[in-house]
C-alpha cells in the first residue's frame, strides 16, 4: 500500500504531456519542453511515459499501459536479472541468479510475471531486448519520477533514450550521478 501511495504522490507531481508519446515502439520518444524557473534558467522536462496497448499481449491480457494512473493503480498488477525495483526495495535484480524472485514487491512481481508470460507464450516473438524494453516500459510507469530524472541525465550525456537504457540496470543510478 506505502508503494501505490508513493506511486500515486510521484506521477502526481509529474507534468504529463499526454500527446508527446504516442505510438512507441520500442523507443522512448522523449519530448522537451524548455521551462524557465524563477532564476530564468532553462530547465527541460521530460515525457517518457509509455502509452497505449502493448502490441502482442496487451489484448491478451487485457492490460494498457494507460492502466497505470494515479487514479488506479491496480491493473499494474495484471502485468529478470538486467531489470531491477531498486527505487522500492533496492535489490540488484528481480530475481536472483538461480532464479527464484529477488523482492516480493508488487513492482518486481509484475516484471516477472509479465517476462514469462510473453516468454512462455510469445518467445518466439520477442528477442531478450525485446522483453526487456516490455519490462521498462511497465517500471517507468510504476517509478515515473526517477525515470523521468534519469531520462533529463541520459539526454545531457547524449545517451539515447530508449526503454533499456532507462529503465535496466545499464545506467542503474545515473539520476544521481552514479
């Protein structure tokens, strides 16, 4: 419960554009939008929320990535070892080397289950970077605010921002200048 609530205070803070993504595929399609603080300095906020219905299992499943709202927060529950939940618990991976779950978060729990459901049922459709970029699109929707500030990091570094790159554990801690 701590979790969604921490969810819910998090997206509400964020300023959602919600015509800058619209049909990603496979990409994060960051849009900026240049805003001036009090000082007059430029600061670019960034929109990498996924949107709409996952291509191959969503109808299956019945799950869109518009789901996850601060408003209901549950079918994020409808949805392993380069992914993390290390802005809940921490832990490296979502699951452990040998395979059994690294964290019994709700978030963790999700990524999982949705990685073998598309592997058990969709393998043949989707490359390991394929369900990986599936997993981050679900993390940024369940961590929007430090996506988001690792995405405003990764663009200033040049970095490409895609779902792997903000959400895996490639650039793990980059929003703090790890």
């Amino acid at each position: 419960m701590l979790v969604i609530g921490l969810n819910t205070f998090q997206m509400s803070q964020m300023k959602i554009n919600a015509n800058a993504i619209t049909a990603i595929t496979g990409n994060a399609a960051a849009e900026s939008k240049p805003a001036a603080d009090t000082a007059g300095n430029i600061d670019f906020e960034l929109d990498v929320i996924p949107k709409g219905m996952p291509a191959i299992y969503g109808k299956e499943l019945g799950v869109s990535y518009d789901d996850v709202s601060p408003s209901n927060q549950q079918k994020a529950v409808a949805v392993a070892s380069q992914i993390s939940c290390e802005y809940c618990c921490g832990v490296d991976s979502i699951i452990f080397s040998d395979g059994k779950a690294a964290c019994g978060c709700e978030h963790s729990f999700a990524m999982r289950g949705l990685a073998k459901y598309i592997i058990k049922n969709h393998g043949s459709q989707y490359t390991n970077d394929a369900i990986l970029e599936e997993l981050g699109k679900w993390k940024t929707l369940f961590f929007p605010g430090p996506i988001t500030k690792k995405a405003q990091v990764l663009k200033a570094k040049g970095i490409e921002l895609n779902y792997i790159n903000l959400a895996s554990n490639k650039y793990r801690g980059a929003e703090n200048g790890n």
